[in-house]
C-alpha cells in the first residue's frame, strides 16, 4: 500500500523500506507526551511517530531524524501535506545531531536485526538492521541530546528489549515502564514497549497489551489506545 489514511493525516509511503507497521502506531500511541514539550524522532522514516507526537500534543515541538535518502522524500511530503508542517526534518544520523536545547523525550522505532541474513535491498537492510544504529548508540544519543528527566520510548521484539534493557542498566539509566505486547489472548509477547528514564522510578509500571481477541475484534484496550487514529475505530 503507498499510501496509508489516518483521522488526521496520510502517510505517503513510495520510497521508504520500511512501511506503516502497527510496531509503528502502537509506539506512537503508547509514547508518554502529556508533560513533553519537545520530542525527538529517531529514525523517522515516513514520519508516522512525529506526526503521531504532534497529534496527541499539537503544542510540543517535534523534530525528526532521518539519514536515508528515500525515506526523506516520503516524510518531507507527509510532514508539509499534515496539518503540522512545523515539524523539523533533519536528513542525518542521530549521531551527528547537535543541540543546545536537550529534548523531554526520545522516541524510536530502532533497528534490530544484528546477526541476521541480509537481502537485496539496502535502505530496508539499513531499516532494519543495527549496523547504522546499534542499541548502545541509540543509548548514548539518548543521554546526550535529552534533559535530566529526558525519557526513550522503544519498541523491540522481547530478546531484543531484554539486551536493550541490560545496555541501559550499563550506562544507569532505568525502566521506567514497559507494555508487553500480544497478536492475541493465546499467542506469546511479541513485542514490548519500553520507556527509559535517567531518573529510577520507585517501581517501573508493567502492562500488557493484546490487540485482538479471540473473535479476531479489535480488544477494548487496542481501541482505547489507538482510535485517535485509525479510520475505522
């Protein structure tokens, strides 16, 4: 599908490897953006998070990152055909980003495929896999470019999350909270939502999360965290 509807807005999705995937729109539901007054979307791709951001806080200011080239055009189209055209693009690697105004949160779809078998094509292989942004770079931007209070919100299939959690712990930073993700009520987590925070909490929150019950219906609990944003909620 090239191009994706939203309540709000359309993601245009011709030329970035990696598509609207519901990894995608649970992370930009689920990130928390009620205190944040300036947030950073590492990775952007189409730009689907940082419009998400936008939408649940019209008054913060979001900037996105994105290096591939493909994934720009698409992003730079649905950022300036959104009704937030005031999002800020930067085409570069989280890496190289500097500011002298740290961000209140860090959100990121990041790449985790380390090992595995690459394919053909490379702006999905630099998608999808840790070579152009590994977990501890991701760590590391993270405690440079946010506040004292600065959080991440991820989210990762569970190995993964567990490494990313362990990396974290390293450099001191906490789990703040986590949303363990099912398909259904039967099937096993396949993904978790992580938030990471400079400042321990007393207790990290755990939740889960299924998305469809065994009709194959949306849960009251998808619904509630996503009807913002898909048409048919």
């Amino acid at each position: 599908m090239s191009q994706f509807a939203f309540k709000q807005f359309s993601v245009t999705q011709h030329h970035a490897a990696m598509k609207v995937s519901t990894d995608g729109i649970l992370l930009g539901a689920w990130a928390p953006l009620s205190q944040a007054r300036t947030v950073i979307d590492v990775g952007s791709g189409t730009g689907l998070i940082a419009l998400m951001c936008k939408q649940r806080n019209p008054n913060c200011l979001v900037h996105a990152v994105e290096l591939d080239d493909s994934a720009l055009l698409d992003a730079k189209h649905n950022i300036a055909h959104s009704p937030w055209p005031d999002i800020k693009l930067h085409h570069m690697a989280i890496q190289d980003f500097e500011t002298t105004e740290p961000f209140d949160l860090m959100v990121s779809n990041p790449p985790y495929f380390n090992a595995s078998l690459k394919g053909q094509n490379m702006a999905r292989n630099r998608a999808r896999h840790t070579d152009s942004l590994s977990f501890g770079e991701l760590l590391d931007a993270f405690a440079k470019l946010t506040t004292d209070r600065g959080q991440l919100a991820v989210i990762l299939p569970v190995e993964e999350s567990r490494l990313f959690c362990q990396l974290a712990s390293t450099r001191g930073l906490s789990q703040v909270a986590s949303c363990a993700i099912k398909t259904t009520p039967k099937k096993a987590v396949s993904r978790r939502l992580i938030l990471i925070g400079k400042c321990p909490p007393a207790k990290s929150v755990e939740q889960e999360l299924v998305i469809y019950d065994l009709h194959n219906q949306y849960t009251d609990d998808f619904v509630s965290l996503c009807q913002a944003f898909y048409l048919k909620m």
